[in-house]
C-alpha cells in the first residue's frame, strides 16, 4: 500500500476516466504483481543472482516506461481535463488493464520485492498448490486494494477536486513517479 508509480497512476485514472477505467486498471496491477509473484516464488530471485545484467536490462527498461509515464503526466498538466462526465469517452476498460499490466509489470521493485520475501519465507519443498494460493492472494491484495483506491479517487468529489487543481496534481505526481523510478534505478 506504499505509494507508488502504480498509486499515482490509479488516482489520475480514477479521478479522469472513472471508476470503470480504474477498476480495469486495478486488475492489471494485480495480474502485474502476480506475474511478479509467480516468477519469484518459481525461482526468478536465482535468476536475478546468476544475471545481474538481466535485473540490469529490466530496471532499464522499466524504468523508460514510467518516466515516459511521468514525461506524458508533467507535458499534459496544463492541458484542461475532459472528463466522461463531458463529451469524452473514457480510457476503456481493455486499455486500462493494459496500462495497468505495463506498469507493474515494469516496476522492477516489485520482482526485487517478491524476490526477497518468497526467499526468505518460502521452504523449497512448498507444495505447488500453496504456491498458487500465494500467488493468488497477491492477486487479490493488489486488486481489492486499487479498486478500493480506484473508488474513492472516481466519486463526485474526489475527481471535482482533481480537475481543479489537475495542473499541480499532475506535475507532482509526474515527478513523484521520476522520482520514485530514479530512487529504483540506483537501488
């Protein structure tokens, strides 16, 4: 429940498509973190420890997918928002998981995240069903969690207050998303 690339992402969603689109988003934030999940309980952390460079490549590229994120949010914080309250149609449900899937699927803290805890936590001799009934709760905690966000930044008086201040809101949560992605990079 960090704030995060992901956290920042749902409330402008939710605050300028609404609750469909972010609901849609938060499934792909938790189809994201259960693939995360899955590749660190199946032995992605070893991965990781025999490949540094491909932890490398993968904080790279992630890293270029949610600055672009933040770029896009920074350039179009001046832009007036059109909301499905409006004329406009909102981000589809389909789109949104999409986005939502791209995000957390390139938040590389996440897989260092998974990596560190199911080593810790996990015997080797886990049985494959419990092993997906862990992936499986990680799925539903990242979900339920965003569709909880997604509500509560869709309602009246959330995305009233988003429009109004969407200049500001957008350029600080496009820096805190550079910010958090430069603080991964280095990590």
């Amino acid at each position: 429940m960090s704030p995060g690339p992901s956290f920042v992402v749902s409330v402008r969603v939710a605050a300028s498509d609404g609750f469909r689109a972010a609901a849609g988003l938060a499934l792909g934030f938790g189809l994201g973190a259960a693939f995360w999940a899955a590749a660190a309980i199946t032995g992605l952390a070893l991965v990781f420890q025999l490949l540094p460079s491909l932890l490398l490549v993968l904080k790279i590229a992630g890293t270029g997918f949610l600055f672009w994120i933040a770029l896009r949010m920074w350039r179009q914080a001046s832009q007036p928002i059109v909301t499905t309250d409006d004329s406009r149609e909102s981000m589809g449900f389909v789109a949104s998981l999409r986005l939502g899937v791209f995000t957390a699927a390139s938040n590389a803290k996440t897989a260092v995240f998974f990596g560190a805890i199911f080593a810790g936590l996990i015997p080797q001799d886990t049985s494959a069903l419990w092993m997906c009934a862990i992936v499986s709760a990680v799925f539903v905690n990242e979900t339920v969690w965003y569709v909880f966000v997604a509500r509560a930044f869709s309602l009246p008086g959330a995305r009233a207050g988003y429009i109004r201040l969407k200049s500001t809101i957008d350029r600080a949560f496009g820096g805190l998303i550079a910010l958090f992605e430069l603080k991964i990079a280095l990590s």
